[in-house]
C-alpha cells in the first residue's frame, strides 16, 4: 500500500493578497517530503502567472491520517508567508449525564 507523505499545495493570490485560491499541482501528492521538496521549484515555476503572486509549500501528512477524515486549512500571512496543516477532526467527545438529586431535609 502507498503511503502519502506529504501534500504539494500552490496558492495564487491577488496582488494585494485580499484574494487566494488554490491552484491545481502537477502531482499533488507524495511519498516522501523529500521528494515534495525537490518537485516544489518547478512546481512554483509552472504556477506563476496564473496569479499576481504565487505560493507553495510541501505539506507533511501522519501516514496514519489515510483512513480518517483529514481537512487542509492555510492561509497567506500579510508578509506573504503561507501556512498550511492538515488535521483530522475528531467526533467530540459524548457529553457526560449529569443528574440531579433533590437533597433531602
């Protein structure tokens, strides 16, 4: 079984950074990071000039997430920095019964 490693994510941005989206990656995803990383300079290169101003970032993924439901958030700091995590969600826990008792007199 292949296991991913981690994720290729590329966002364009307007030129003032108020609008960003995700663009498509050549091959989004990865054994290694290793083999991210050394995909990511071309990837950029390929990328730039659908968007004033484009990023890029190789995303680690646990192995062990394959089976869960897994959801990528990022987001593009004002200094232009992009910054990406991929987390499971987690059912919330079952509330706990709580009874009341009268106290007797």
């Amino acid at each position: 079984m292949e296991h991913i490693a981690a994720l290729l994510l590329i966002i364009g941005c307007s030129g003032d950074l108020k609008q960003c989206g995700e663009l498509p990656a050549p091959v989004p995803l990865y054994e290694t990071e290793e083999e991210c990383a050394s995909m990511l300079p071309s990837a950029l290169r390929d990328a730039e000039g659908q968007r004033p101003r484009v990023y890029a970032k190789c995303v680690s993924v646990d192995p062990a997430m394959e089976e869960e439901d897994a959801q990528l958030t990022w987001k593009v700091t004002p200094d232009g920095t992009l910054d990406a995590s991929i987390y499971t969600s987690e059912p919330a826990p079952a509330p706990s019964e709580v009874h009341f008792e009268k106290a007797g007199r």
